[in-house]
C-alpha cells in the first residue's frame, strides 16, 4: 500500500510544472487521471527523442501512472464531463491561463468551491492571478531571465546564462505538491477543501538563494561567479591530472583534511586561508594553490581519497554515466513498468514506498474505462464519441 492509496487526482494541467505535480502524486498512491484535449499535452511532440509510438520522452518523463481520459473542454458537453470526474475527486490540478475556468463556468470561486466542498484545486500559474504581471503566461527561461536566476548563472566574463535543467518549473511542481499535501492535512481538520496557487515567478524568486538574501543583506545584485559558490571557498572545479573535480568545503576541519590528504597541510595554516571568509577573500589565490596541489592526481584517485576522509566532492560525471552510476542503482533511481524506463521518486518511505504501475499512456487511452466508472452509461459515452465530445485511443493493429 502507497501513502496516497484511495486519493482521486483530476489532472488537466499539461506542459511540465502540473504534469510532475500530478505525476508525483500518482507515484505514491494517488488515481490520477489525466484530461487532454484532442490535439493533446503539446509536450508529446517536444522531441527527438521519441519511442516507437511516436511519444515524446518529454512527455514520457512526466507522465507515467496516470490513466488518461480525452475530453474536447471547448464543448458544454465535455466540461459536464469533468465536472462528473471531479464527483468523487479530492485534488483537481490544472494550469490553463487565468481567466479560462471561470470563462467556462468551471471557476474555483464560482462554481467547484460550492459544489464540490472539499476539493483541492491547485492552480499552477506564471505569475499568478493579479499585479503588473498578473494573468500573463509563463515559461520557465522567460521567468528565469524575470526573476534574477539567469543573471547569477554563467562565467563571471560571459553573458547571463539559462540554466541547463527547467528548475523553475519543477521547483513550480514540487511546492505545488507541498501545497496540495498542506491542504489535504487542513481538510483532516475543517473538513473543507481550498485553493493552493503555485507561481513559477514565486518559486523562481525562492531559488535564489543565497543570492537573493545576500542582495537583501547588502543591497548590491551578486556578480555570476561561474562555477565557485559567492559565500563559500573553496567550493568550486578544479583541474587535476586528469578530468576536473568539484569541492564542496563548507568547513574548516573539512578544509584541513582536504590539505592534509594531498600531501599540503601547511595550506591549512596560511593566515589567507585560516576561516572561511578569509578563503572567500582570497579565493583565486587559493584556487591556484589547489590546483597545484591536484596536479600530480587524476580526478577518480583524488575523489576516492578526499570522500575517505570526509571531504565533499565530485568528479564531473554526465548524463550517460550519472544514470549507470553503481550507487543510482543501489537508490532505486531508475524505474522500470511494462518496458518503460524513467527517473524514479526521490521521497523514500520505510512502509509505503513509491510504486510503478502505469507507463505513459496514449491520448485517451483509459477514455472508456474512466467514464464507465463515473457513471456514464454505454449509450451516453456511444453518443459522446459520434459528437467528438472524448476520443479514445485507437486500438493496435
């Protein structure tokens, strides 16, 4: 048994911040059905790559336990239809533009608060509803540039840079989770449902740190520091003999036994480098002297030695090499349901764990069996697929 086990999750959302909420929810118990509309989650055709059946892997990678229902919502008759799935629904997640619910007389405010009382609505925004930039759409590099992330991001001599990863939009999903699972907890209590509102400006402006409450501190905007820490030293890549290695020094006995395993103890002793503010100070001088110190060790004899004495660091691995790392086997880190390969959960739990039970399904793909058991009659859902109203998926040859 998962920990959401009997929660009823209605996803309308699509793109990436909804979609991983949902996703985690449905990993960890929860019935999540996903509505599309007929031309689907644009992000199935965000690709190469793509698998044999013409899904996107960025689809794929947000999308699995979760059966999915497709429902045209520009008809009355496909918005009754939500409106039956959300009978018995606990959490309804969607990210349309603001306004678009409450102009098809689905509106939180208006309509499900009163009719359905204890429902969880989670609305994934860009900006959120109200203020200069209230309503406007977002997407992550945009809200990246907006909110102060990318200018912190790229060499110190180089330009404002996006980072590599979506991190706005999935610190968007996650808080969003964080806010549902509030919500359900309140509800244990008042017995009513509420509204959780997840902006992808907010949770950019929450990344920042600590640049954002050094700027608060000092009132100067931080400089990009490229790949060095603007509080801590070292903390930073190193060359070595052979590839480059990140340290992760956050203290001074961490710092003294990083000197002392390669062989340069009085570095430790230097005036200059004594606490970490004075590191920080004289972080390039320091730099060098590292870097002299790691010439004569290639990166993995290095690694092995430092970690043996408690000194956080890390040899650059990519992509290809992280995912067939011995130790993301040993976490579970890679998921397996009908064929299917995607990044597990990351939440462990001692008695409930994740599980993988659906892998990313084809646009309506659980139309019938979804709406069979809302209630429709095969004679409703007959007359529904003449009009266009839902689609199912077509069956293989």
């Amino acid at each position: 048994m998962a920990s959401l086990d009997g929660l009823k999750v209605v996803d309308l959302s699509r793109v990436l911040g909804g979609p991983l909420c949902a996703q985690i929810l449905g990993d960890h118990g929860a019935d999540v059905v996903k509505v599309e509309g007929p031309a689907g989650d644009e992000t199935r055709t965000w690709g190469p790559p793509f698998n044999d059946a013409g899904m996107a892997s960025y689809f794929a990678g947000i999308n699995r336990n979760k059966r999915t229902v497709c429902v045209d919502l520009s008809e009355p008759e496909g918005r009754d239809v939500v409106m039956r799935l959300l009978q018995d629904a606990d959490v309804l997640v969607e990210n349309f533009k603001v306004g678009t619910l409450e102009r098809w007389g689905m509106g939180y405010d208006e309509v499900l608060r009163e009719r359905f009382p204890r429902l969880i609505h989670c609305r994934v925004t860009g900006f959120g509803a109200t203020g200069p930039l209230g309503g406007l759409p977002g997407y992550d590099a945009a809200v990246q540039a907006l909110s102060g992330l990318m200018s912190i991001n790229g060499d110190p001599d180089g330009v404002a840079t996006r980072m590599g990863v979506p991190i706005v939009d999935v610190t968007t999903g996650l808080n969003a989770v964080i806010g549902i699972l509030m919500a359900l907890h309140e509800r244990e209590r008042s017995g009513r449902g509420q509204s959780v509102e997840s902006a992808l400006f907010d949770s950019a402006l929450f990344s920042l740190y600590p640049h954002s409450i050094n700027t608060l501190f000092t009132g100067r905007a931080p400089q990009r520091s490229g790949n060095g820490h603007p509080n801590i030293a070292p903390y930073d890549t190193y060359a070595t003999a052979t590839e480059p290695i990140y340290l992760a020094v956050g203290n001074n006995g961490q710092f003294q036994r990083l000197c002392e395993a390669v062989g340069h103890a009085h570095l430790a002793e230097d005036e200059r480098y004594a606490t970490n503010a004075q590191r920080a100070v004289h972080r390039f001088e320091l730099k060098k002297d590292l870097q002299s110190a790691f010439s004569s060790f290639d990166a993995q004899t290095l690694f092995r030695k430092l970690v043996a004495v408690g000194v956080p660091c890390g040899v650059i691995q990519n992509v290809v090499e992280a995912l067939a790392h011995p130790h993301t086997a040993h976490r579970g880190m890679v998921a397996e349901v009908e064929g299917f390969r995607s990044v597990a959960s990351p939440i462990k739990f001692s008695r409930t764990p994740a599980s993988y039970r659906l892998r990313p399904q084809e646009i309506g793909q659980s139309t019938l069996q979804v709406l069979g058991e809302a209630g429709l009659s095969q004679e409703q859902i007959t007359l529904l697929l003449e009009r266009g109203v839902i689609r199912q998926a077509p069956r293989p040859e």
